[in-house]
C-alpha cells in the first residue's frame, strides 16, 4: 500500500513539474539565440490571388528569401477564412502575423482601432507617384497610408459576343434600357435563358453588386454628410425598381440571381446560359476562352464601357485588397521588406505577365510587351476609368448586412422599395450614431 | 531533503479521502482553465463595451442584453431558431422511431439496409451543407432535374429562393442527416424488448397498434426523452447549414441564432452583444432541457 502511494506521489511530483515548467517564461530557454546572425522570419497572411494557379505568390516569396535571407511563413486561406483569422488576431491583439491581407472596406474600422502601421514613413516618393493613384486612396484613412495593394480587383463588364452577332447586334448595351431590349431579343431568339444572373445572395457579394447598380444609376446609399439617406433617393429607387421588374415582371433577369454568389454566376455565363456579365473578375476572360472550364471558347469580348443610366452614371466596381503591418508585428522592418517586394514595378509586370492579373502601376497599363498578351487590357483601361469603390465607414459591415437582408425583400416583393428603404434606415440608424 | 518531501506527502495521502482529492486536482486545474475561465470572462464580456483602440472592456450593465431585445435580427433569429429546433427534433424522432420500427422486423438484406442507413449521419456537416448546396441548385441542381423528370414540377425552381422554402429546404437537409442517429439509438432499445411481452400482449386481444402504444413506446420511452433533449441542444445550435447553404438568406430567412451570434461577433466586432447572445442560447437550452424531462416523464424523473 505504501510502495504504492510513495509511486503515485512521485508521478504527483512529475506532473507538478511539468506544470510549472510548462508555465514559465519560455524567454529564458531561448537566452542567447537572439543573435543577429539568427534569420529573421515573419508570418504572412493572405487569402489566394483568384488567378493564381499556378503557385505564383508561393514560387515569388521563396525567391523573396533567397534575395533577402528573411525566412517567411506564407499561409493563404480562402478571403472568408483569412477575414475571420484576422479579425480576432486583431480583436485579441495577439501578434501572430507580420503582414496581413487588408481588404479595402475594412480601412476605416482598422486604422481607427490602431490595428495597423501607418505605412508614411516606409514609402517612397516611386510608390507614391507610380501606383494608381485610385488605389493608394482607397487604403488611406485621415491623411495616413496603411496599406500597398496587391490585388487590383476591378471588375469589368464582359459579354458573350458571338450570341450579339447571332442575334443581330451590332454593339452591347450602352443603357439598362438598352441591356434590357438585348436580353429579350436574345432569349426570344432562344439564344440564352436570360439576359443575365447576379450575384445577389446574403453575402458581402451581394452587397458589391447593389452598390454597383445604385452607382450606376447615378446614387448612392450615403450621402454627402456620411449618413444613410435613403427617403426620395430618386436614383436609388430606379435602381431597385429596375432589379425587381427584372426579376419578376420583364424577367429576364435570372430569378437565381437571389441565391447565388460570384461563382454561380461566372458558371451560367460559362456555360453560355448568359449573354452578359455585368460585373467579371479580370481572370474570368482568360478562363472563358479555356476549353476545360468554358463552354464559350472564343465568343466573348470587353466592352470599351460599363451599362448606366447614361454615360455620365457608367461605373465599375472596384474591389482592391493590400498588404499591411499589424501594430502588434514585432518585425516590421522584416515586413516591410516583403511588401516593398512583392508590389514593385518589376513584381508587378511579372506577375501581369505569368498569371494575368492587373496591375498596379499605371505605366504596365500602356505596357508595349503587356498589351501584345492581353489586347482586350485597352477596353479595361477604359472601363478602369470609371471605377468606384466601396462605402468608407467605420460601420460598414453592419450596414452592409442591413441592406443585404432588407434588399432582398424589397427585390422578393415582400417589402414596398419604400418600407424597405425605411427599414434600412432605421436599423442602421443604431449604429451609425 | 527530497525524502522529507516524499514522506511529508505520503503522510497527507494516508486517507484515501485526500488522496481522491489529490488525484482529481490536475484534472480541476485543467476544468477550471478551460471552462470556467473562458466562462466567466465571456460573462464579464456581456456586460461591457470593448474598446479596441484602447485595449479596454467598459463595464455598461446590462446594455447589450437590452440592445439584443430592441434588435430585430435578433428576435427574428430567435423565432426562427425555435421554429426550426421544433420541427427538425418532432420530424426527426417522429421518422427515427417509424424507421426503426421497419428496421426491427426481419427481412433480406436486414443487416445491409441498417448499414446504409446510418451514412448520412456520418457524413460530416460541412460536406452535408455543401452537398444539399447542390442538390438545390437552382439552374443544374439534381432536385429539380428529379422533380421535373417525375413531372412533378414544369420548371426549375430556385428551392433557396424564397425565405419560407428556404428554410424548410435547410430543416428537410437537416432531418436528412440527423434521422440516422434516432434510428440507431431507437433500434438499438426495441431490441431490450422480449418477445414474450408481444405474445402477452396478443393473448390479452391487443392489436398491433396498442401493442406499440401499450408495450413499445413505453419502453423505449426514456431513449425519446433524451433524444429530445439532445436533438434539441444540436438544432439549436446549428451554424454550418445556414453559414454554407443561404448565408443566413435570402433576407434574413434562414438566420439562426448561431450564425448570428458568429456575425454579431467576429463581423460587426460586437463582441459584447454577442456574449450576451450566447447567454441567452445557453439559458434557453437549459430551460427547454427542463421542460422536456417534466413534460415527458412521469413524476418528474427519467426511469
């Protein structure tokens, strides 16, 4: 009986030790280690380039660490993953990160919660002159730069061109008007099934896609002051008027439109049930003309313009995403570095050249060897000019999610355009104070 | 030295008494750190504003219990949630027991047929949102290409469409996967039953359906009140049908509480409001757990 509780007590005393050991200062086992000749490592986060296939940003940042001899962790989720990563990594002020993915509507939240490094003291006057000047604006809060984009995601409006020939027209829409009498000359036509199909499902999404139609009508859901004024917003009620008829009364906008997301959407178009995409990705002309994943090789062009109420409300929707320093990396300089790399003019054009993503410097748009690959860049270039971004407030995913959720009941028929639009101001009235 | 040490604590072990309470203290340390900690600090939370620029949580009383009422998501996640947990747990147990009762008799291939049965319980969640996904697809889903071959329907129908049938779309996914589990559990009790209480039964002029009320329900009652309660904790929390199915769509639809609490929280960065949102599931499940066992049992108790 004693041999067996003496065992039990020495196990006891293992164990306590273990505890304690485990609990305490884990500085102390790394005294010594920190010399300078010890390589340098930061974590990077960032979701995965849509037209990276071919493991561009991973191949990059390994040549990023034999240049540099900084060690780096690149872990890329998909952008929801990395979005809720980052937000308790920020929430919780953990510094597991050194340079993270920020997304262009969450600036004002971010630099206002002191999450990340104003980045005014690491440029230099080539990034500030050379990168589109759009862009750098839309990662500046109050005078200060917190982040140097990566991602230049506009998106532009594409159509299926040789179902226009088929059908006898000669140009695509210029107007909604004009989107409206095509798509119904092509399904009468038997051409496609409709027009075409949104992506207007309970998503952030969805979201993108009202804000680009109210703009295109000319509105906006927040006016001059930066509050929600929606009552005899004239714009913004033919916006809603011209989806909702669309959808239920002219139909030929796809009923499926309420329920699908980006992806849906560019499968219909690839499958060439659709004859317009009001809003495409970049990559999604090169994956168009992919055999294995189109059923529309060779049939769809860019348009030089982007469907509005006239030429003066044209828009399309930019969506960029940057890379920048939480406050709480303890490798900022390290960081830096990586970013400095991975956004420069020579970086940029290969990345242009190998995957065909957009650029970020202004030149690449004029680029001789870029243009020679990718023609329909011109018509980008066009449409480019007409880019607008999100709403920039401190509150934008609660409003964003307001208006998703009473959109779509104003679009269903189950609210009035004008109690939906009430609902919309008094939920987010609350927090927008 | 360390001989003193090892005597002394032999010494406070000589009943056996302490010695249980020496042997379970690890396992508090670990209890404590990892339930009690986070729940008390979540408590805490409820009851304060975060500052993020500051590093600070404010203490406000009960403020965001207030604001979780005066929110209309809210309430409408709350309704949904009661409706959804209703009908998913009375479809469930209703078809787990009729099932069971099938599986219970003896035929060909009786052994095949329970296999089959029990895989959609296990497949994953996640791959069971992802797969209902599909299926309801509106313009290539195999539903409506099912349902308009059988002619059942002219035209192909958008299931996630419409907030009611989105929702009964999402409950009929649900009933899908969890079935499997009251069958086995139901299955697993009707075969404690001896026969001789059947034979009993018939003797007594019984027929086949009061011997099912009479002999089988009762018996296998207890299985019920505790799948009950179970079905009901898990459908109240279900999150990964709205998040990968509807997005808590189309307008607000299909928002369950569990998926709008993960909004409130780690989206609008509510971190207060979403605590106290998790209280209130808690308090719920608790009471419902309640109201089950009196409302199922006899004299109170599970026998």
């Amino acid at each position: 009986m004693l041999a067996k509780k003496f065992t039990l007590s020495i196990v006891l005393v293992i164990f306590v030790c273990l505890i304690v050991s485990g609990c305490g200062d884990s500085s102390s086992s790394n005294k010594g280690s920190g010399s300078s000749n010890e390589k340098q490592k930061i974590t990077v986060l960032l979701p995965k380039h849509e037209m990276d296939n071919v493991g561009f940003m991973e191949k990059e940042t390994r040549q990023f660490e034999k240049e540099t001899g900084i060690q780096v962790e690149l872990i890329n989720m998909s952008w929801d993953n990395v979005a809720d990563k980052i937000t308790v990594e920020m929430a919780s002020n953990a510094n597991s990160y050194d340079v993270i993915e920020l997304d262009n509507s969450w600036v004002a939240k971010f630099a206002t919660n002191k999450w990340i490094t104003p980045l005014n003291e690491f440029i230099g006057s080539e990034i500030k002159e050379g990168v589109l000047p759009g862009l750098l604006d839309k990662f500046s809060y109050n005078g200060d730069l917190y982040g140097i984009p990566w991602n230049n995601d506009t998106r532009f409006f594409m159509y299926n061109k040789k179902k226009l020939d088929a059908a006898g027209i000669s140009e695509p829409p210029k107007t909604w008007d004009e989107l409206k009498e095509q798509s119904k000359i092509l399904m009468d036509k038997g051409l496609v099934k409709y027009g075409f199909i949104d992506s207007l499902m309970q998503a952030q999404s969805g979201m993108n896609e009202l804000t680009f139609m109210t703009y295109s009508f000319g509105g906006n859901y927040i006016d001059g002051s930066g509050q929600v004024n929606l009552t005899n917003n004239a714009p913004l009620i033919k916006a809603y008027e011209y989806l909702r008829k669309g959808l239920n009364e002219d139909k030929f906008i796809d009923p499926a439109s309420i329920t699908s997301n980006y992806e849906t959407v560019a499968d219909v178009f690839l499958k060439g049930d659709t004859a317009f995409f009001l809003q495409a990705w970049p990559g999604l002309y090169q994956t168009a003309n992919d055999p294995d994943k189109s059923k529309i090789v060779g049939e769809i062009a860019v348009a030089p313009y982007s469907p509005g109420v006239d030429e003066s409300s044209s828009t399309v929707l930019t969506l960029p995403e940057a890379m920048a320093i939480p406050q709480s990396s303890k490798n900022k300089e390290a960081a830096w570095k990586y970013i400095e790399y991975m956004s420069s003019k020579k970086f940029d054009k290969k990345k242009a050249q190998e995957i065909g993503a957009l650029p970020i410097w202004t030149d690449l748009f004029n680029d001789s060897e870029l243009l020679a690959v990718y023609p329909y860049w011109k018509d980008f270039g066009k449409q480019s000019l007409k880019a607008k971004g999100l709403q920039d407030i401190l509150w934008y995913d609660q409003f964003s999610n307001v208006v998703q959720v009473e959109s779509i009941k104003i679009l269903l028929g189950k609210n009035s355009i004008e109690d939906g639009f009430k609902a919309i101001e008094s939920n987010v009235a609350q927090f927008s104070k | 030295m360390t001989q003193k040490v090892l005597k002394r604590i032999t010494n406070a072990m000589d009943s056996d008494k302490k010695l249980g309470y020496l042997l379970i203290f690890p396992s508090l340390l670990v209890i404590l750190g990892v339930m009690l900690y986070p729940f008390l600090y979540s408590l805490n939370m409820s009851f304060s504003k975060m500052d993020f620029a500051n590093r600070t949580m404010n203490y406000i009383g009960l403020d965001n219990y207030i604001r979780m009422f005066k929110d209309s998501y809210f309430i409408n996640s709350l309704r949904l949630t009661g409706y959804f947990t209703i009908v998913t747990v009375i479809a469930e147990i209703s078809l787990g027991i009729a099932i069971a009762l099938v599986l219970n008799q003896k035929f060909k291939f009786r052994g095949f047929v329970r296999g089959i049965m029990i895989l959609p319980w296990a497949l994953p969640s996640v791959v069971n949102a992802i797969m209902w996904k599909w299926i309801y697809n509106p313009n290539y889903g195999a539903l409506n290409a099912l349902l308009t071959q059988m002619h059942i329907i002219g035209e192909y129908r958008d299931w996630l469409g419409e907030p009611s049938s989105a929702l009964h779309a999402m409950i009929f996914a649900n009933v899908w996967k969890e079935t499997p589990y009251v069958v086995l559990l139901v299955l697993a009790a009707l075969s404690n039953i001896s026969g001789d209480l059947y034979e009993s039964a018939k003797i007594d002029g019984a027929n086949a359906w009061q011997a099912f009320w009479k002999v089988t329900l009762p018996i296998v009652k207890p299985v019920i009140v505790v799948l009950a309660i179970m079905k009901s904790i898990w459908a109240i929390q279900t999150f990964e049908l709205p998040y990968i199915l509807t997005g808590g769509g189309p307008g607000g639809g299909t928002e369950l509480l569990s998926f709008y609490i993960y909004k409130a929280t780690f989206k609008f960065l509510d971190f207060g409001m979403g605590a106290s949102m998790a209280y209130m599931i808690t308090l719920v499940t608790f009471v419902l757990s309640l109201l089950y066992i009196k409302f199922l049992s006899k004299d109170g108790e599970i026998v």
